[in-house]
C-alpha cells in the first residue's frame, strides 16, 4: 500500500502535531510504502521521502507512486491548501482520511467560532464529507465530535524509553509539559485547585512544575494568576523541554499531571507512563478511563474541587505510586508503542478505504 500524508507542520516542537505527525510516518515506513507532503517549507527528521507544496503544485506531478498513492492522509483542519487537494484527489479517484487532532471537538470548535463556522460553511464540510472516513485519537474524541460519519479510533504511539525510573524526592514532585493554552488545558482549574487545599500541599512537602512555550501571551497571565492565588511557593513555569532535558526532567518525576478540558491524544500523559511515572488527570484528557482500568493513577472531572480531592489522594496513595507507576509502563509499552500502532493503523486505513490485497497488504 502507498500512503502520502499531507500536513503542515513546523519546526516549532511544543506543538504536539508537529511531533506526531513525522512519528507517525516514520513508524509505518515500516509497514507499507508512505511518503510527506507539507504544505509549509520545512524538512521532518526522520522522514525518508518527503515533498514540499508550493504555489502551482498538483498532485499529479509527484513522481511515481505517491502521483497516484491508494490513499491521502490529510492532518488537522484548518489549512486552504488542503481544499485544492482534496478537490484534486477526488478527482483522481484517491480516497482520503481526514486526522483533525482533536480539531473536531465541541470545545476545540467554539473556540474562535465566528471564524470557522463560516469557513466551514464555504469550505470544510465538504472537506470533511467526501473523506473516506475521520481517524479520531481517542474514543473520547470521537464522542465529543461535532462531525458524525464513517471513522476509526487508532491513538498516537510513542518511541519507548530504554529504561524505567522510580523517583525518591524528598518532595512529592508534581510535572506538566505542554502548551501554556489556559482555557483548553484547564490550567486555570489546576491552580485554583492547588489553591484550594495549599496548606495540606504544604504540609506535605509538593512542587509543581509546569513546562511549556509562551501562547497568545498566557504565560504573563499564568504567573499572574499563581501571584494572585499566593502559591508562588508550590507552582513554578519553566520553559518548554526537548531531547535529553525533557528525558531528566520525566526521570525526576513523581507524578504526572495534566487537567485538560479536551483533548485529541495527549501524548505527554503517555510517555509519561512509558517511563513509569503515575499521572493524575481529569477526564476532559481523554485518558480517564484509560488511566482508571489500568491501574495507571488517578482520575477526576473538570471542577477545581473534584481536581483538589485528586490531588490530596495523591499525597494519600504515596505507597502506590510505584505500583501505579509500573502499570502505566507495562500497558502503555503494549498498547501505545510505535510499531504496535502503525501496524494497526494502517490496517484499519486498509479496511476503511477497502484497500486490502493492494500490495499485499
């Protein structure tokens, strides 16, 4: 089978998309034939044959056989160039799927909605209607959608880390690493909950620590708000993390926390597990019920209040960390590792599009 994936990524790492979709390329250049096209003029590491749009582009012109592949991934919503595309694969008689990244949740779209339900209306839904199917992250996901149609649920994978480290801090440390988007990662509830039982986290010795890129100016009003709150002393913002930094910063750990609203696949909560490390989240992160069936940490919904009680069970369950822990690295190690899912992923790309025999495949 031959896949081409379109997207348009960056160099920018802090955003999860521009992470995921090389790894998701790399991983099934293993399985099958695949190949990238990105619609902004940047090379991916790790990608072997990849192509670039410019101004006058047609598909047809790629050389042989991603001019004519069996099926087009596309990646996110939200980019025109992906309207001349799919036109011309239509034409071409190529099926596409459509992977919007958690682009098609009920929060994702209210957010700045006077600006896509127009462009929906001009130019999306068709988009989104003549794909063979949509490729959700999570179960969560697709239950939040405000598409309904043909689709399969496959997560993102992770490369897994060659060893598994169980933390000792004197201090109960406490780690989120992601974009700084107040609304959408629910830090707001995070910090008004920390807030709220600050003097039993006192007592108890807890730190956290929260790792991102600046966003549309809410890293200024994040540490406003934690000086307004008082907790200086209990929540510090560093810069985001990469490469072998990020590694030491998971490696000293205790647990992992992330209280989002929505999500599509938060990949920090995985790899997160993939290194032993307990994780506290709520269920707007799509992984509650992951996280609760597997023994993997805790779960709470969406309040400051219920986030609180999550928390001070944390403090409580620090006999179970390590048995948490090692739940979360022994599934997610099945469940999410790189050549696991590529493997199912394209074959579930086959099923829906009613492409199986085509190379074999």
């Amino acid at each position: 089978m031959t896949i081409l994936h379109i997207a348009g990524i960056t160099d920018d790492k802090c955003a999860g998309v521009n992470v995921a979709v090389p790894q998701h390329i790399i991983a099934q250049q293993s399985v099958c034939d695949v190949a990238f096209l990105n619609v902004f003029p940047v090379k991916a590491d790790g990608v072997q044959t990849q192509f670039n749009y410019s101004k006058g582009f047609m598909l047809k012109n790629l050389p042989s056989p991603y001019c004519k592949p069996d099926l087009i991934v596309f990646h996110e919503i939200y980019r025109y160039p992906f309207i001349k595309l799919y036109k011309e694969a239509l034409k071409l008689k190529i099926p596409y799927i459509v992977v919007p990244h958690g682009g098609l949740t009920k929060t994702a779209q209210s957010k700045k909605s006077w600006k896509k339900r127009p462009a929906n209306v001009l130019l999306f839904n068709r988009y989104l209607k003549k794909a063979a199917g949509i490729h959700y992250l999570s179960k969560n996901e697709k239950s939040n959608s405000v598409f309904k149609g043909e689709s399969i649920v496959v997560p993102n994978g992770v490369f897994l880390p060659s060893t598994v480290t169980h933390n000792q801090n004197k201090e109960l440390v406490f780690a989120y690493i992601g974009r700084l988007e107040i609304d959408i990662k629910g830090l707001d509830l995070l910090l008004n909950a920390i807030k709220s039982v600050s003097a039993q986290l006192r007592k108890g010795l807890c730190k956290f620590n929260i790792y991102g890129p600046e966003y549309a100016g809410e890293k200024e009003v994040l540490a406003e708000m934690i000086k307004t709150l008082g907790i200086e002393d209990l929540v510090v913002v560093h810069p985001p993390v990469f490469g072998a930094e990020k590694v030491r910063i998971l490696s000293s750990t205790d647990v992992y926390i992330q209280t989002s609203r929505t999500e599509g696949m938060p990949m920090g909560i995985v790899e997160a597990m993939t290194y032993g490390i307990p994780c506290a989240v709520t269920v707007g992160t799509g992984m509650g019920d992951f996280v609760c069936a597997n023994g993997c940490g805790w779960v709470s919904k969406n309040t400051a209040k219920d986030i609180a009680d999550m928390i001070l069970q944390v403090v409580n369950d620090k006999n179970l960390h390590r048995q948490k822990g090692d739940n979360g690295a022994k599934v997610s190690a099945a469940t999410f590792s790189w050549d696991s899912v590529a493997a199912q992923t394209v074959a579930k790309y086959a099923d829906l599009c009613g492409l199986r025999g085509v190379d074999g495949q």
